[in-house]
C-alpha cells in the first residue's frame, strides 16, 4: 500500500508520499507566488498552482516503492477560484487574504447583515471570502463573473484538474452560503447578501461519504482511474492530522495565518460574532475556527526588519529580552486586509506601543513572538472552551522558543506534531477512512509536551487588549 496526500498551501504546494504503515517517507515542496498587482489584492495564477501540484505529485510518484492506492487533496481555503463550462480560470484567483472588497463587508456590518448571517452559519464573514469576492466582481469586473460557471476554492480547483469534476468539499462550503443546521446552501443567506444570483456558481456539494472521484489527469506517473479524495480544506484536515478529533480538542497551526480551531459537537449561534464555523469531515464534528490574517509573514517581516536569517535566530533574539519585552507591545495585525478573528476589522493595522530608547532589537523580537502569541491566546478565550492542552503544527512549531511560550502564554501544555505536514497527515486519514482503506482515525504522532511554567502573562495579556483598545481607535482614519 501507498498513499499521495497534496496540501496545497497559499505559499507552498506539498505533496507527501505515505507507506504501507502511514509512515511519511518523501516530500516534494514547490513554493508559489502570491501577486499583489494593487494595494490590498492577493492573487494567485491558477495554473501555476496546479502545474506545482502535478509537479509535487510526480516527484513523489517516482519515489515511491509501491502502487499508489489513491490520492488525496487538501488545500488553502476560502477565497475565490473562478472556472468557465470548460473547467478553465477565467483570471487570477482572489485569494483568502485579499482586501479589496472592505467596502462590501462594511456595509454589511453596519446593516446587520453579518451578524444575521452569524446565526445562521455561525460564521462572521470578511473580504477574502466568496460572498465578498463575488460582490465586487459584480461590481468591478461583470464580464468576468458572466465568464464563470463555477466558483471554487484552492481545493476544488486541483481536485478539478485531477477529476474532471467540479465539485466542494463540506468544508469548504462551510462559509459563506451553508446553513449550519443542514450543511447545504441557503438560500435565505445568498438574499442576506443580495447574492440570489450567484446561486448558478455554487459547485456541487461532496458529503463525507462521497469524497472520491476516478483520476482522469494524464502525466502524473498514476494509473488513471486511481481514487481522488477531496479532504476537508486545510485547516480542518489539520486538525484531524494532529489528532484533535474530540469535541474540546484543540490546535494552532502556525503558518501563513494563524489559526487556533476547536473540535465541537454543538455550536451556539447565540454567542458573540466571531470566527468561522466549518465541517471537520468526520460524521457529527465541526471546527470553531479562529483564522487571523497574519501568522508567518509577520515571522518574516520582523526578520527583514532586524536583519535575521531566519525564524531561529529571531527567537534566539528573543530570548535576551525580559518577558514583557521591557514594556514594549506590539499588534500583529501586518495584513493590508486588516483583521479577521477573532474580531472583524478591515482597518486593523500593526503597532509597536510603549517604544523608547532604552529598547534594542531583542526587545523588538521578543515584542513580535509574544504579540503573535497573545493573539492565539485571544482566540482560545474567543471560542468559550477551555481546553487540557493545545496541539501545534506548521512552520512556526518548529521553533522551541515560541513552542515554549506558546505554553507560557496560554497556561497550557502544548504538544508538536511529529510530522512534516500535518495537514496532509489529515488527508491522508480522511482519504483512507473515504477509500475504506482505514477503518478508523489511527493516533497522531506528537512530540512530549511543553509544559507552560509560571509568568506574568495574565497581566500582559490584559495589556495588550488595552493597547489594541487604544490603537483601534485610529484604524478608521488609515
């Protein structure tokens, strides 16, 4: 037995081979490019994403030692990935993090509209997904969405190009248009948005029993016909990759966002907008997701900024600070689409408070990883769950320095995937328990636990809520 898991990331395509075991044995990477052609857009072209999956595929493919038993997708979500009839990008797609339907999103917050919609989904919309996306193109660019036949995500678009089919995930139905209590499309939250006319673009959906379809893409080393598994979007698969499949159980994925998810049986719409609510893709289970819109860039922007190499070094930096980083705060919030969760702020920008001369570069980098930080610990208290532990993957985990605060910050013990690709790890047990190869979810592979030693974090915590407090009050006039 052999498996081909793709995670098809915003920065990084990967494609993971597995064996008879489930153990990983080779990973191809292939990085991609995300243009910003005007301030506040994030595109990508389509078909380089999928000619960086066909590559990863192929490169894995020759490295494995037994016949593939199927192949299974993740992918970055959200966003908006338009296809014609023919299956083929009619444009760039407009990605997760792009901004520039702000306008849309605030309008509809001052009419009500998202919180509405709030109870219904339970999930608080932005401008980098569909309904947004799809309300702007109207706008701006009709020809394009009168090109379209089909509105995907990253995930839909390769599981196309492998397929034929067009087709999504229940995951990535999720937001905007699924009614919560039936998972399918409503059509009372497509007239919230005014959207009654984009009901023609929503692709079929896949239950979690109906994930497969036969390969028909040529020139990828595989038999045609090989089974193709549409997992959960990536955040989702994550979390069954790191092993939080119990209502309560959480993770933090550390990458492009920062996104700190909690398994649940129930959803409250009755509680404060905030976050996404999504399918996990196990039977009965959804996600109480909390993706920010800034995670590893801010990781690189401070490298640039402080002349570092790499995420290792500023953490070492880090280290000869005090914490508190000698008074110094700093609001992560980098990305020109401001902010998404746990609170929706378009406007939301980054800010160093409390800066003076006594402060030198440590107290930069140390100020960089515990604003980051308090931003995962603000989304554990926005999910109204405490949880026994915290579950971490992605780039980011692999830094001890901020594994350790991490635990410090949250009060909790905080346990590393053990795996290279833990969003994969996730397809690869969603497609096997869709393939019947699996019949159940096998243990995640983690690392001992961090356990979170005694700080003043409560106290800082509150300090950084003031001072984002403070700051908002200038957003608007950015």
């Amino acid at each position: 037995m052999a498996v081909v898991c793709v995670d098809a990331g915003t920065t990084m395509i990967k494609a993971v081979g597995y064996d008879e075991a489930g153990a990983e044995t080779v990973v191809a990477r292939r990085a991609t490019t995300v243009a910003r052609p005007r301030p506040g857009w994030a595109e990508q072209d389509m078909t380089s994403v999928w000619e960086a999956v066909a590559a990863c595929v192929r490169e894995v493919v020759a490295e494995m030692d037994a016949p593939v038993d199927y192949v299974a997708v993740t992918a970055q979500g959200d966003g908006c990935w338009l296809v014609d009839e023919a299956g083929e990008p009619t444009g760039p797609a407009i990605l997760w993090n792009d901004g520039r339907a702000a306008a849309f999103v605030a309008e509809w917050t001052a009419g009500g509209v998202l919180e509405e919609a709030f109870r219904l989904n339970g999930s608080l919309a932005f401008a980098g997904l569909p309904n947004a996306i799809l309300a702007w193109l109207r706008a701006h660019d009709p020809g394009r969405v009168e090109r379209s036949a089909a509105a995907l995500t990253c995930g839909g678009w390769v599981f196309a190009k492998l397929t034929g089919r067009i087709a999504a995930d229940s995951s990535d139905a999720s937001t905007p248009f699924a009614d919560l209590a039936t998972g399918r499309y409503s059509a009372e939250l497509l007239a919230l948005y005014d959207l009654e006319w984009a009901a023609r673009l929503l692709p079929a959906l896949l239950d979690d029993d109906g994930r497969a379809a036969p390969l028909t893409a040529d020139g990828l080393g595989l038999p045609l016909g090989t089974p193709v598994v549409m997992s959960s979007y990536d955040i989702a698969s994550t979390a069954v990759g790191v092993g939080a499949v119990s209502p309560g159980q959480a993770c933090t994925i550390l990458g492009t966002t920062l996104c700190t998810e909690i398994v649940t049986d129930s959803v409250s719409l009755g509680e404060r907008a905030s976050g996404l609510t999504v399918a996990l893709g196990l039977p009965g289970l959804r996600l109480r997701a909390f993706p920010t819109l800034a995670g590893g860039e801010v990781i690189g922007w401070a490298c640039e900024m402080l002349g570092l190499r790499g995420p290792d070094e500023l953490g070492e930096l880090a280290t000869r600070a005090p914490e508190g980083a000698g008074g110094l705060v700093f609001l992560p919030y980098l990305s020109p689409a401001g902010e998404r969760a746990p609170f929706l702020a378009p406007s939301a920008r980054g800010a160093f408070a409390g800066l003076s001369f006594e402060h030198r570069r440590e107290h930069l980098a140390r100020a960089v990883l515990e604003g980051l930080t308090m931003v995962i610990r603000d989304c554990l208290t926005a999910s109204l769950v405490r949880p026994t532990e915290l579950r971490v993957c992605g780039g980011g985990a692999a830094s001890e320095v901020w594994s350790q605060l991490i635990a410090d910050v949250v009060g909790l013990p905080v346990l590393r995937s053990a795996d290279a690709e833990a969003g994969a790890r996730g397809a690869y047990v969603l497609g096997g328990l869709a393939t019947g190869t699996l019949t159940g979810i096998p243990p995640a592979r983690v690392r001992p636990a961090l356990e979170p030693a005694e700080g003043p974090y409560d106290e800082l915590f509150d300090r950084f809520l003031e001072v984002r407090q403070s700051v908002a009050a200038t957003w608007a006039k950015k």
